[in-house]
C-alpha cells in the first residue's frame, strides 16, 4: 500500500482543493509542464501505471477538442493550451483521490466537513447520500450507454444518433424512478 493510500481521506480532498488553486494560478507553459509533471509523479507514488492515469482521463476525449477550439478562437493557442492542461490535470488529481480512497471514506469525511453546517439548516447525511447516488450513477449510466451502444451496433445502426440518444434517455428515465421508488420505500422522500 503506498504513502498515498494511507492518507486519509480528509487529508487527500483537501489537498485536492490546494492544487485545484494552485492549478488556477498556472498561467505559463512551464508551469502546466510543472503540474503535469507533479501529476504524473504522484501516480508513480501510488503505484499506478499509466493505464490508471488514462482511466481517469479518457472520459474527456471528446470534450478537451472542443475547450481547445474555443479556447485558441477566443484567447488564441498559449492560453489554450494551458487552459486545457490545467483542465486535464485536475481531472487526473480528482480520479487519484477515488482511485486510492474507499468512496465511503470520501463520504464520510464529506459528511464530517458538512457536520457543522447543520447550525445553518444543512442535512450532511442527505448530502452525503446525494453525493453517493451521483458517484454511482456514472458508472451505472456508462454501463447502459455500452449497452445501448452495442444495441445499436447489432441492429446496424451505428450513425444513428437517435437510435442511441432515445434508448439511452429512457433508460436513465427508468433507472431514476426505480432509484425514486427505493428511496421512497425507505423514507427518504420529503
């Protein structure tokens, strides 16, 4: 187990807010360089590899592009560039805190952190609860769109937006209100 493994939880989300400001401060080449670098060497300390660093940043294949063009039309190459490493770093540091932390222990020390908002009319076990259900659902949601994804594929409809869109609205729709109806039968529907 590494250094960073043992760390608690509470330690690594608050680390996670330090660097997600010090990262906002990064303005140069050299500094996004800097990050990248730290990044990747605190992956090597956790003892993951670069396909656990992938794993965490695939999800943005799709949408860095877009920041990038964007970014170059209205500030131009540099500051999208940085911009854009900046982003993808601190998708990376955040799936290093889940990748090494039990999701309940992040819960937990959430839930600790909220504890005093109470005072102030702040439920930190339903905030806590929100914040399991939505770190469920990705997964959950990335599973249906495979399937609806492979659906697609089996029935010859591989460019057919709506042929993966309506399926995959409707099974959202679906699994929300069996989601709904759980937590109802539970008590947890005010």
């Amino acid at each position: 187990m590494s250094p960073l493994h043992r760390l608690g939880a509470g330690t690594k989300l608050i680390g996670l807010a330090a660097c997600s400001l010090a990262l906002l401060a990064v303005r140069s080449p050299a500094a996004a360089g800097a990050a990248v670098a730290g990044v990747l060497a605190l992956y090597a300390v956790a003892g993951l590899g670069p396909r656990a660093l992938w794993s965490q940043v695939r999800p943005l294949r799709w949408f860095v592009p877009c920041v990038v063009a964007v970014q170059w039309a209205t500030l131009g190459p540099l500051a999208a560039a940085v911009l854009t490493t900046r982003l993808v770093a601190l998708v990376a540091l955040a799936g290093l805190v889940t990748l090494t932390t039990p999701t309940s222990h992040l819960l937990a020390a959430l839930e600790g952190a909220l504890g005093p908002l109470g005072r102030v009319g702040v439920d930190a076990e339903r905030a806590a609860l929100v914040l399991a259900l939505a770190v469920r659902s990705v997964p959950v949601l990335a599973d249906l769109a495979g399937t609806v994804r492979d659906a697609r594929r089996a029935r010859g409809r591989e460019h057919d937006v709506r042929a993966f869109a309506v399926p995959l609205v409707v099974g959202s729709l679906r699994r929300a209100d069996a989601l709904g109806e759980a937590l109802r039968a539970r008590g947890l529907d005010d």
